[in-house]
C-alpha cells in the first residue's frame, strides 16, 4: 500500500485526484494540504505545511506554481517523494528542487501533463518534427488556467527544437505579437476559453504537404492513470529529477 498526500485537496484536480486514490485499492490518501481546509473528509487537510503531522510515501501537489515550489521544498526535506503536476514552473525552479531531492535522497518528479494521449502526442511530434522542421503549436486550456503557454505546449516546443535535423524554412518573426510566443525557434500560440480543459494541436508544413497532430483531454478524469502511474514509480527512478511520463511510459 502506497499512503499518498495531496496538496491542493480541495482544488478542481486536487478533489479529482482524492477521489482516485480512494477508489483504487493499492494507493491511500492520508492527508492534504489547502488554505481552505475543512473537516469534510475522511483525512485531516491541514492550512499550513508547519500544521502537518502525518506522514505518506509520496506527495502530490497540484496548487500554483510559487505555492507548489516552497511546497515541494517542505516536502522533500520531511520524507516524502514528490510529484508536482502544476504548470508554469521555471528551469531555475526545477534544478532547484532536483537539488533539495538528492540532498535529502529523495525523488521530485515534475509532470507538464498527465495526460497519455498528451504524452504520446508529444512524442509523435518529436519524431515528425525530424523530417518537418516547420511546425506551430497551438493550445486550448479552460478560461481559469493562469500560465500561458501552458507546460505541455511549452515541453511540446523544446521536444520539437531538440528533434530537428534541419532548419525552418519560415522566417522567425518574434516582432509579430500574431504569431504567438517563440519557443526555441516554435511558434506557440495559447487560447483560454470556457468549456474546455485542454487541447493542443501541432501543425507541420512542408513543400507540398501538411501533418497535424492532436490531443483533447475532454475532463480531468483523463489525467488520473497517468498519476497512478507516478505515484507507483516515483520511488524507483533512477534519478532525483524526472520531467515529464516518459520515462515511465
């Protein structure tokens, strides 16, 4: 048994999350952290990380990202591996934490989506982008997601840049706010619309021919197995720091 505790408990995919973990057999929730803790489950959630007293193998933070880092920095020095599915944390953010994990022989891994049709699509993207180098990221995420671009599209384009064997053929043009935020040489264009909970779309262009690839997560009932996922192998990983499901995939 896996006793597991969530920081954010009470937030859209924190209550997702609990509700997982108590429908399945091997993995137990044991405690949460929210500042709007309450009595109304069947685990203590706590206001503040000094109120905690409970112990768990690992923590699950899906909070902000300036709460999740001084949440993971709590966490790592108190026992517990740590896996962070907040968006819009920083390079300087995840070496630090790596950091805090190996000096406290920890593992922290930090996921931009749980989602495995997410997942794959980045991965087929990395290995079209080897013959198309031309390629636009655009995203879909529900009006209340604060970063823009989101983790996903922002992992997306770095997977795309590292794959190319050669150069775009479109000019890059960072002085057009139309064409959307540069990352590493991809376009990424970000849109935040009621109704949705995240999509993400590559487009690929070459001469005389075109290649989309695309990903709906239509609830967030999507991302919970490739949470079950982490929080069963987090443990065995083979370095402090891990980015992203594919090493476990």
């Amino acid at each position: 048994m896996t006793t597991v505790f969530v920081s954010g408990a009470s937030g859209k995919m924190g209550r997702k999350v609990v509700h997982m973990l108590q429908a399945t057999d091997d993995l137990r929730v044991v405690g949460g952290l929210d500042r709007a803790a309450s009595d109304a489950e069947d685990f203590p959630i706590f206001g503040d990380t000094a109120d905690i007293n409970v112990t768990a193998d690992v923590w699950v933070d899906f909070t902000i990202p300036t709460a999740a880092r001084k949440n993971a920095e709590y966490s790592l020095a108190h026992g517990f591996d740590t896996i962070i599915g907040t968006s819009g944390m920083s390079n300087d953010d995840f070496a630090a934490l790596g950091k805090i994990a190996a000096d406290n022989g920890r593992k922290v891994m930090i996921v931009p989506n749980f989602g495995i049709s997410a997942v794959l699509m980045m991965q087929f993207a990395a290995k079209a982008a080897k013959y198309m180098p031309d390629a636009e990221v655009v995203e879909i995420h529900h009006s209340d997601k604060i970063d823009a671009p989101s983790g996903t599209a922002r992992a997306t384009a770095q997977a795309i840049s590292k794959a190319r064997q050669a150069k775009p053929v479109a000019p890059k043009q960072t002085d057009a706010p139309a064409r959307g935020e540069w990352i590493d040489d991809v376009p990424v264009h970000a849109l935040r619309l009621p109704g949705y909970v995240a999509q993400e779309e590559v487009i690929f262009g070459a001469e005389g021919e075109s290649l989309s690839i695309s990903q709906i997560s239509y609830d967030r009932s999507s991302f919970m197995a490739g949470i079950r996922l982490a929080i069963r192998n987090v443990a065995d990983l083979p370095d402090a720091l891990t980015v992203g499901l594919d090493s476990l995939l």
